[in-house]
C-alpha cells in the first residue's frame, strides 16, 4: 500500500536492513537460517522495485554514497538499490 507511513519507515531504515542482510548472509555463524535471509532480501528488493513505494532511497539519510556517487542520477529505486548492494 502507498501510505506515507509505508514509505516513511521504508526511507529511514530500507537501506539498513539491505547492509545488515548482506553481512548476515556473508557470516557463516548464521548459515542455518541463509534460506530464511535470502527471502528476507529478496523481499526488500521487491519492495524497492515496487511502484508503491514512492520515496526515493537514493535521497535517504542513511545512503552512504560519497558525494559523487550522490550526483549519478537514479531513474528509479531498483537502479539505485543494484547500485547500491554491487558496492556493498
């Protein structure tokens, strides 16, 4: 759903719970639930590929782009987010 609180939360902590996955996946103290972490990603990067969240992540606080990388021009938040994860 396209609420603002939906995209208030997804602005603020999206690209959180993208970095914390990836070190989690990479961990083999958590390879037990690997399944379980990748679905959990998979969703996220459905979410941000989704015409329903409307804020710009790349936009976000918490992106942590250097000033360069801040200037490419996203055209969408899937671009951005493949951006994103290849320099995780």
């Amino acid at each position: 759903a396209n609420s603002p609180k939906c995209n208030s939360f997804f602005e603020r902590y999206h690209l959180k719970l993208v970095q914390e996955l990836f070190a989690v996946l990479t961990d083999t103290f958590h390879k037990p639930n690997f399944k379980l972490h990748a679905m959990t990603l998979q969703r996220l990067i459905m979410i941000a590929e989704s015409p329903h969240l409307t804020v710009q992540l790349w936009s976000s606080a918490s992106s942590p782009l250097n000033a360069q990388q801040q200037k490419h021009r996203f055209s969408s938040n899937s671009e951005f987010l493949h951006h994103y994860m290849i320099l995780l």
